[in-house]
C-alpha cells in the first residue's frame, strides 16, 4: 500500500473521529437542553441555559430562552400578587357590607318585635336605618364603579367634551341642602365664560361629587368650604378646600390608595376612608388629568386636580 493511500485513509479515520465526536458534543448539548426545558415544566422557574462560546449558534437561542423565562417569572409574580391583593379584597369588602347589613337587621327586628318603642323612638330607628341602607348603597356603588375601571384600564377613554364650570356649578348646586344644614358657608370663584374639557360629563360630575362628599364627611369642625377654577397653560385648575380639622400630613400620600389592596391594609390599616378619592385619580388618570392633596392655607384639607382643555 503505497504512501498516498495510507494518508488518505488515516484522514478517513481523523475525520470520521472528529464527526463522531462533533455528534457525541451536540447529542449532550441538546440532553442538556432537554433537561433543562424538562426541569422548567416542572416548576423549576429559576433554572438557565448555560452555553459556552463557539456552540454553532446556540448562544442566542440560550439568551431567547433565558429572556424568556425572565418575563415568564416576573408575570407569575405579578399575577401571584394580584391574586392575594384580590382575595384580600374579597374579604375586606365582605366585611365592610355585612357590618352596616348587621345593624340595619338589628334595628329592624327591634322596630318589628318591641311593643315598648314609643313614637320618637321608633322615627330615631327608622332615621338610623335609612342613613345605614344610604351609605350601603354608596358603598355598593362605589364597588361597581371600581369594578368598572378595572374592565376599562387597557382601553384608551372616548373623546369626549364638557363645560367643566357648568358641571361644578350644577354639582354644588345639588350639595345646597347639605351645606346650609351644616351652616358651612361656599366661597365659589368659577369663571363666567365656559371651559370645555376633555372628558365626560359623567365622569367629571363622579369627581366633583366624591370630593365634595368626602370634605362634607370627614371635614369635622369646618366652617368654611372654597372652590375654585382656573385655567392655566392648557388646563384647567380645580382647587377645593375646607377649614375643619384637616388630616395627619403622614397620611396625605395615601389619600388616593386603594384601601381594599396593598400592604397597608394588610399590616392592618384601614380602609374606612372607602373608594370614592381612589376612584377621583382613576377617573383623571384616565382622562389625562392629576390630582394631589396637601394641608390648607387655614387648616382642613385642600384638593387640587387637574383636566386638560380643549
């Protein structure tokens, strides 16, 4: 067998081995991958591809799937998370149903069972019962108009326009009663000319109500209540303000939090404050508004938000 014959079959064989052991690397290389994947489905969530330098292209593949499963992990966080915020929602709002539903039982059963209720005594319950069923149903609504805007969230909110001076001047209108049996005295400054926003009516008249009905309710000692609105490189300015008893200025961050979520009402915070100021900053954040409070100029609380013109 002549020289040309040996080399050639001796590159035969190099090349065979070097085949075969290109087939062994990428028989482990795809094991690997294999038991990789496997251990994923398993829900081994923190597992990785490792692969080294000069893997035929596999590197990329590796930083696909690591992305991957990077996104994959931080959505079961999210959804995780927001199932507990949920559960714990579910069962903080059963409680705040069943306590007024609870007393509004007990004074009913009193004003159906007792023959010893005198006349004053039974309008005194009839009074209690009424003011519980009005706040149950706030409370209710306040629910459905949230559950609301969770639906809505992802979709952008409908081109829509208002006269924002005639909506506030209909709304305070309507709290005339209210205000004249708290003898609280309105210092309205609203420009006689319309300003058109770019919202609803619905909507703006759901904030102005919220606020107006929080101040009126949490606004203890206030003898003065102030609205205002200007306009202001685009937008229009809406200040409301009291001069009651004010709130902590520790608390004034988490006036607009979601008391039925978060860790707040987990480590045992309250959430009697209920929905409606939450509800005010979805509703402007929706529209393309913002709202902040701060402590007033003479005490009580001072709401300013704002709504872009058009």
């Amino acid at each position: 067998m002549n020289l040309a014959v040996l080399l050639l079959l001796a590159l035969l064989a190099v090349s065979m081995a070097a085949f075969a052991a290109l087939r062994l690397a990428a028989a482990r290389r795809t094991a690997y991958i294999l038991d990789v994947v496997s251990d994923v489905r398993r829900g081994n969530g923190n597992r990785r591809l490792r692969v080294r330098p000069g893997g035929g292209g596999l590197e990329r593949i590796a930083e696909e799937f690591n992305a991957l499963l990077g996104e994959f992990q931080e959505t079961l966080r999210e959804k995780r998370s927001a199932e507990a915020a949920q559960r714990l929602m579910i069962s903080q709002i059963s409680h705040d149903l069943r306590t007024p539903l609870t007393s509004i039982m007990g004074y009913v059963d009193a004003l159906a069972t007792d023959p010893d209720l005198d006349a004053e005594e039974r309008a005194s319950f009839l009074r209690v019962v009424k003011e519980k069923c009005v706040f149950l149903n706030a409370l209710i609504d306040d629910f459905f108009a949230l559950s609301l805007l969770e639906q809505e969230a992802a979709t952008p909110a409908a081109a829509e326009s208002v006269d924002l001076c005639a909506a506030a001047e209909d709304v305070l209108l309507s709290f005339h009663r209210d205000l004249s049996r708290r003898s609280l005295e309105p210092e309205i400054r609203i420009p006689d000319r319309p300003l058109v926003v770019r919202a609803g009516r619905k909507e703006i008249e759901r904030i102005l109500m919220n606020l107006v009905s929080n101040t009126l309710r949490h606004g203890r000692g206030a003898r003065r209540i102030g609205f205002s609105i200007e306009e202001d490189n685009g937008r229009a300015v809406c200040t409301l303000s009291d001069d009651g008893c004010g709130i902590p200025a520790t608390e004034l961050p988490f006036l607009f939090d979601n008391p039925y979520a978060g860790e707040r009402l987990a480590s045992g915070g309250s959430a009697a404050r209920g929905l409606g100021l939450h509800i005010v900053r979805r509703l402007l954040e929706r529209m393309g508004g913002s709202i902040e409070a701060s402590c007033g100029p003479s005490g009580g609380v001072e709401f300013r938000f704002t709504v872009p013109l058009l």
